[in-house]
C-alpha cells in the first residue's frame, strides 16, 4: 500500500488543486492535510484516518471515470509508475503523462532520498559513470541515486583518464563497458556522442549532458522541483509565467526545460539573454507551435511577474573564437534585483554551478538563505528523480514500496540551515 503522503501529493497533482482548494475538496482543514504530508518521523506528524484515505481514492476513482476533465497532470487510469525507456537520451522521450508517472514514481523515493529509509532493489547492480567532461553535482547525484537503491558505482573523469585518449572508438567504448556494468550515464562535450553511445549497447544509457545539446535529467528534476514549488504556493504550471536568464544560446539546461515546459497548457515563456546568447530560432519555433507565449527580451525588467526565474551562468566552455557582449552586470540577478522587480512569491532557481567569481554576473549569493531562493532544495530534487529513473529502467520501479526499511543511522533534521522553513513541506 503507499504512504498517505505519496497518496495525497499524487491526488492534488492529478486533480489539479492547491493544498487550500483540497483540503476544502476533502473537508478537512488545512493544517491537518500539512500534518499528514509531513514525514513519518516529525513530531506534527499525523496519520490520515482512513475514512480520508478511502474518500481521496474515491475521488480520484471518479475524476478517472472522466478522463478527458483538464487536470494539472493529465493522468490516465491505471497510473503506472515509471517510463517504458531504453534509453533517456532527450526530453523529447516523454509526454506530459509519462513526466507525471516519472514524478509520481520520485514521490515514492522521497524517504529514502532524505534518508529516513532504505532499499537494495538494485542490489548487485553496478553502474558506469562516464564522464568526459567536468562535474561535481550530476555526477554524485546519479552515483548517489544508484547507491540509495543498494547498486554500487564505477566512476571515470576526463577523456585522459579513459581510452579515448588513445583513439578508442565511442562505439568500442561502450560495448566494452555495457560488459562490466548494468547501466551506464555519459556526459560528453560534443553533442550527439551520447546518443552513439546508446546505439552500440542494450545496457540502459541515460544522457547526463552533451555539449550545448541537452541534459534532460536536470529538465526533469528542474520541472519536479516547480511542481513542489507551485503546490506551496497554490499555483500550476498552466498558465505560469517561467523567465529564462543567462546563456540561452549554450546552456543545454535551458534547451530541456524549455522542451518540457511547453507540453503544458498557456506557459508564458520570457527569454532574457544578450543577443550573442539567445535561444536558438529552431526551439523558439517549436514552443511558439506549441501555443505558449514567447518573448524575447534583452532586460532583466522583462522578470516582472514571472513566477519562475531560472538563471544560467555563461557556458565560457563552449564558445570558440566568439567574445561574450552586452553580458554585464545588467544580467546579474542580486537581493536588491529581486526586491525592485519580482513579485513576493517568486521562484528564483539555476542548475548550478554558479560562478561565485567577481565580474562573473551571475546568480548573487546575498540571496542565500531567502526563501525564494530554490538552488538547494532543486539540487535535492535531483536524488528522488534519478533514483526514479534508475529504477524504470532496471524494472524495479514497482519493488520499491514494499522493500522499504528504516535507515538505522540518525539522518540530518535539516540538510541545510536554510531547509528548516521549508520541513515538511516533502
């Protein structure tokens, strides 16, 4: 049986409501739909009677029984957790239902991500980490993910540690690997080598980004991560208002989300970039086709009203005789920025790293510990999200639940002195 907070963040999802508007929707108070979403182990903790429990699947039996309603996640019954994947080598892979089911799948990974429980489902699996090109953040967040469902982990960096260096093939390469490990994530500086990858094996491949291409495991937990925003929030994807800042024209990041953004309903789009850096025409054509409004700007006045705004560092890696211009301190998004321009309720989100250096312009750091700033609680999203896909892919997705066992160490309360606002809110 899944858990009441899994049950609940699934039904609000699927039916499209703020934690207000469902409360009300279930007759219940709003504090009391808090304390039952809170962990297992917080001292506000409450179970969900199952009166409540049998009337949400009710509900939800019902809203099924109309499938064609418009809801947030547009499910279709049976929900089945997961994505039917090979390979993820692009957000093109998925519909808005199979981002859903993903999502749904990371709610379930929740407690072993923030470590109260524990899993070995993958158990004996081993995964290859093939990095060929620099990484802190994805690369110990897909190993982490992996070894949070019990696999363990083999890393290389840098072609001059692999044989490429010696002229070895990509195709040879991951046919030699794909015989050592059960799954197998690339991050390549040339665009299209990931996909290469994949071609030359039947092991699961999963992109961790390639070139200006894409990264579309950040997309994913960068769109899991404004649907647990929005729900704090009381708002919805439909209809919001998303500013893209920074590197528009290198930054795979944004190439992802932007992709995945546009399968939901009426998005405004604001693209704020020097005209060096703008969004490629070719994405612009495609979300445009999609219906959703896009700007393009060259002010970073163009975030007022936005609802989301996601920064970008320049990718200085990518460019080649080409010189950065009109990228100054008008793009650098600080405190006093925020405080003159955005609304109250604002996101302010980057996939990180950002650059700290001076005269970088990038995301300031006066705005750590600011409620709205998300970079952290969006780099934590990445584990329960990697994890779900791991575990779609390696067909354990539906072990998971019932494998379950509490951690036998004492976990951190909160990650972070700036997570303690936002505990319980998972």
């Amino acid at each position: 049986m899944i858990t009441q907070q899994v049950l609940l963040r699934d039904a609000m999802r699927r039916l499209a409501m703020t934690r207000d508007a469902f409360a009300d929707r279930i007759g219940s108070r709003r504090r009391a739909l808090d304390s039952w979403l809170l962990p297992d182990d917080s001292n506000e903790f409450r179970a969900m009677p199952e009166v409540a429990r049998r009337f949400v699947q009710e509900i939800l039996a019902n809203a099924a029984a109309c499938a064609e309603a418009a809801t947030q996640s547009v499910y279709r019954e049976p929900a089945k957790p997961g994505v039917a994947l090979t390979h993820l080598l692009s957000v093109d892979q998925f519909t808005r239902e199979s981002a859903e089911d993903l999502f749904r799948l990371a709610d379930v990974m929740l407690p072993i991500a923030r470590r109260r429980k524990v899993t070995r489902v993958l158990e004996g699996a081993v995964l290859a980490n093939l990095f060929f090109e620099a990484s802190t953040r994805t690369r110990v967040s897909f190993g982490a993910a992996f070894c949070r469902l019990g696999g363990s982990v083999c890393d290389t960096t840098g072609f001059t540690f692999s044989s490429m260096a010696k002229g070895e093939s990509i195709h040879d390469t991951s046919r030699v690997i794909a015989g050592y490990a059960d799954a197998i994530v690339v991050r390549h500086p040339e665009q299209g080598a990931v996909a290469e990858f994949a071609r030359a094996t039947n092991v699961p491949v999963v992109n961790g980004g390639d070139g200006p291409g894409e990264h579309p495991t950040q997309a994913l937990l960068d769109l899991y991560t404004i649907q647990r925003e929005f729900s704090r929030l009381g708002k919805h994807v439909d209809g919001a208002h998303i500013a893209l800042v920074g590197d528009l024209k290198y930054g795979r990041t944004v190439h992802s989300l932007i992709k995945l953004l546009a399968l939901y309903k009426g998005v405004r789009f604001t693209l704020i970039a020097p005209p060096s850096l703008e969004m490629p025409a070719a994405i612009i054509d495609r979300v445009s086709r999609n219906g959703n409004v896009v700007e393009v700007r060259d002010s970073l006045q163009g975030l007022a009203d936005a609802d989301i705004v996601y920064a970008t560092r320049i990718q200085k890696e990518r460019f080649a005789e080409e010189s950065i211009e009109g990228y100054g301190a008008a793009f650098e998004i600080d405190r006093a920025l925020v405080e003159r321009v955005c609304k109250p309720d604002v996101v302010v989100m980057h996939p990180l790293p950002r650059d700290s250096r001076p005269g970088s312009h990038d995301l300031a750091a006066d705005l750590d510990g600011d409620p709205r700033l998300a970079i952290f609680r969006q780099a934590d999203n990445g584990i329960p999200v990697r994890m779900a896909i791991f575990a779609s892919l390696l067909g354990v997705d539906k072990l998971v639940q019932r494998s379950m066992r509490d951690a036998q160490w004492t976990p951190p309360t909160f990650i972070g002195p700036e997570d303690s606002p936002f505990h319980g809110l998972d």
